[in-house]
C-alpha cells in the first residue's frame, strides 16, 4: 500500500502535569516496510514506534529517519519508555534549526487542537508568499533593462544611463561598471557631475581579459608558446583515433581547445598540453601513430617534432609560470561576493612576481611588466580598490596593506571627498585611527580570530 505520513500526538506524564507533545512526521506503524526504510535497520532489533526491541548501535538510532527531532521530545520519550532509554537517543544535526524549536513553542503554545494545514494551504499561501520573497529580494546580477540602439534614435548613452539611475533612486546605486569603453563614451563624467557619491569603474575581469590580449599580441615567446600549443591541439583533435588513444591514456580526458573571445583560454589551453606531456609523446611514438596515413605529411611530422621537442615543454612551463599569478587574480574577480577588497592586494602580488622575473631576464619581462602596469593604472584598479583593500582588516592586520602607502592615502582621500557626509565626517575620522592604531577595542581575541575565517 505505500507508505503514509501521520503525526503522532504523544501524550506523556511529567510532574503531573499532561504535556501534549506534536511528534515530527513518522511513518504509520502499520504502513512501515523496512526495504522502504531510507537506512539500514536490521529486522531483528526494531519494529518502529512498537518499541518491542532495541535498535542496534551499529545501525540507526530510533526516530534517526527524514526528520530531526528535538531534544525536548528525546527527554519525554526516555521517561515514557525507560526501558529503552538507552536507544532513545538526539540525532546529531550538523546545523540546528532554530525555526523547528520556534514552531514546536507555537503549537505547544496553541494547545492540542492544533492542526496540520493542509498541502492545498501550504501550497498556495506559502509558494505565494516565497515567489514573492524571491522576487523582491533576488541574491546577484539582476537583469533589469536593454536598449537597443538601432531603435532609439536621438538617445545618447549618458541618457539612458542618467534615466536609469533616476529610475532606481540615486541613493540605491553605488557604483557604475562600464566594458571596454572609455567613460566619455558612456557619458560617465555627467554621471560624475550629477552624482558625484557614484563611483565609476571598468569591470575588473575584462580589463584582465585586454592585457592577456595584450600580452598575446605584443609579447613574441609568449605568442609563440601559444601559437605552436593552438597548432598541436588542432591537429590532433581532428582525428578520432588520436582522441581515442588520448581517452585511454588520460582517463577520458580531453585537450582544451582556445575561445577567440577569452585570452585566458590560450593559458588553460597550454596547461592541458603540459598536462597530458606524457600522454602525446607516448601517442607519437606509437605503431597506431605510424600506421596513420595522415602522420606522414609534413604538417604532422612538424607537430611530432614539437611534442618531442624539449625546447617546448620547458618554453610552455615558463609561459604557465609567469601567467599564473594574473590568472588566479581572473578567477577571484569572476568568483561570487564580492572581491573589491581583495584585488589591489593581489594585483600587487602579481606586480612583484613580475619586477622579480624582469630582474632576473630583463629582455623576456620589461615588455610584460610595462603592460601589466598599463592596463592596471586605466583599466582595472579604482582609487577605491585601494580603499576597499585598506578597510579589509585581514590585510591592514597583517601589515600587507599600510596608510602610508600613497595608493592607499589616495584612496581613502577619495572616500571622504566623495562617499562620507558631511554629518558623517567627525565619526568616521574617530574611527579611522581607531581602526588604523589597531585598538584593542576594535582588534580584541575573539575579532581577530573572527576576521581570519569571515568576510570583511
């Protein structure tokens, strides 16, 4: 017949007082099939809620089912049934529910003529009342208008900007984040001059994604690494008895093929080779490989020469090497929450690597390093980044980040010039030192230990 669902009322005495206790959904006795149970209890220890055997310790726990049960049940439940006290016991939640505990104080509160709402009510007034939560308060991007400017005819950018914001209230916006054009473009110093407590920026990930276009085009070994990597992946991926051979050798892996769009996919391209190095030279070398009609043209025995070569794998590993650091910076800003307080940090991580290699090989760096600090000054970082890396305690702590610093000095001049009232002036320069002196009031044990695992 299926299971069914019913909830058991228990009416239990405790000094002397009848306490009506609303038991979690428990599968009927009569109805209870243990092949449906959803863990292993042996057939000679339970008859569930007969409580005629006790329940292995090896297996599950009574009432241990779909649901938890409170410990307040737990305690009456041991003094209803003593001799089974032992196999009575609270389940042990990773996350404890402290809307169960309130529901269970209301029901008991109501008294025992509480009843279950039935599935039509929790159907239509509480899926009304979550799509309406959902709606109001959506978690991340939230596509609100396009323009299309074929269609608007006499619209400049600035005024679908400037309408937009005075549509959403200027006090609900924080910041502006343009792609690959210049503010002017989109009228953003009119936005500047009409609300000046909105900062403007370029959006971080693309402004990364430019200087690895960059760095392709105007660095020649590194465009070379890449280029000769594109030829290997090319080739080898049109013939199904190479990628067969990879498979077996790889695990069922695949070589990464490039996105003209996304730079950062030459590196993860590059990285696949270096990965499956082992795997492609044993494949060249192979009677398969040979017996091949296609590996006999000059093309493949360029690619042969290649995979064999020494020379590459050292130049791809160099490549990785020297890119890696800007790549992990990509996938901090393409990450969830947000990161603003953590990318002038990295990027200057990133800005130290790359002084050490031109120290070491001024001819492979000084061209990457110059690039790096172009696209970094105008595409970007933001005076507030600085700022935001400065108000990051897990960084300011450690002495990572300084006040005196002149990024940093430059950035919270811009705070206060534009994002602190006036009112607002004398608290946050009190705070300020306290913050910078690192008070213990502010910097106590429990806050440090805090800042170490929290989110700024």
């Amino acid at each position: 017949m299926g299971l069914r669902f019913q909830l058991a009322h228990l009416q239990l005495a405790h000094l002397g007082q009848l306490v009506l206790l609303p038991h979690v959904q428990i599968l009927h006795q009569d109805y209870i099939k243990l092949p449906h149970l959803q863990y292993p209890v042996h057939k000679d220890y339970i008859k569930l809620l007969r409580l005629r055997y006790p329940v292995h310790k090896d297996y599950i726990m009574l009432l241990r089912l779909r649901y938890p049960v409170h410990k307040d049940y737990i305690k009456l439940l041991r003094l209803r049934y003593p001799e089974h006290q032992d196999s009575i016991k609270l389940p042990r939640l990773r996350y404890p529910s402290p809307s169960f505990i309130s529901m269970i104080k209301a029901i008991a509160e109501y008294g025992s003529g509480y009843s279950l709402p039935s599935c039509a009510t929790l159907s239509r007034n509480c899926s009304r009342d979550a799509r309406t939560e959902v709606s109001e308060y959506p978690k991340g991007a939230v596509f609100l208008k396009s323009y299309d400017r074929a269609d608007s005819v006499g619209d400049d950018p600035e005024d679908i900007l400037l309408s937009t914001i005075d549509e959403i209230g200027s006090e609900n916006v924080v910041q502006v984040i343009v792609n690959r054009v210049s503010y002017e473009e989109y009228g953003m110093d009119l936005v500047a001059e009409r609300y000046p407590q909105i900062y403007r920026t370029k959006c971080a990930s693309d402004g990364i994604q430019l200087l690895l276009e960059d760095i392709y085009k105007k660095v020649e070994w590194i465009q070379l690494a890449f280029d000769d990597a594109k030829l290997i992946v090319d080739y080898l991926c049109k013939y199904p008895l190479v990628l067969k051979s990879m498979q077996v050798l790889t695990g069922e892996k695949e070589l990464k093929r490039p996105c003209k769009t996304t730079f950062d996919s030459y590196f993860l391209m590059l990285q696949s080779l270096l990965d499956f190095k082992d795997s492609l030279r044993t494949i060249v070398a192979s009677p398969e490989w040979s017996s091949m009609n296609e590996s006999k043209t000059s093309k493949a025995n360029n690619i042969v020469q290649m995979i064999q070569s020494l020379d590459f794998w050292s130049q791809g590993k160099e490549v990785i090497s020297a890119l890696e650091p800007l790549i992990s910076v990509l996938r901090l800003v393409e990450g969830e929450g947000s990161t603003a307080g953590y990318l002038y940090e990295a990027l200057e991580r990133v800005r130290v690597e790359l002084k050490q290699r031109r120290s070491a090989d001024a001819s492979k760096y000084s061209k990457l390093l110059k690039l790096f600090d172009s696209r970094r000054e105008g595409d970007i970082i933001h005076k507030i980044h600085a700022a935001a890396a400065f108000l990051n305690p897990s960084l300011m702590y450690d002495g990572k980040i300084k006040y005196e610093q002149p990024d940093i000095r430059d950035g919270m001049n811009y705070v206060v010039e534009h994002m602190v009232s006036s009112d607002e002036m004398d608290d946050f320069t009190s705070q300020l030192l306290l913050y910078n002196g690192k008070s213990s009031t502010l910097f106590n044990t429990l806050s440090v230990l805090m800042m170490k695992k929290a989110h700024p």
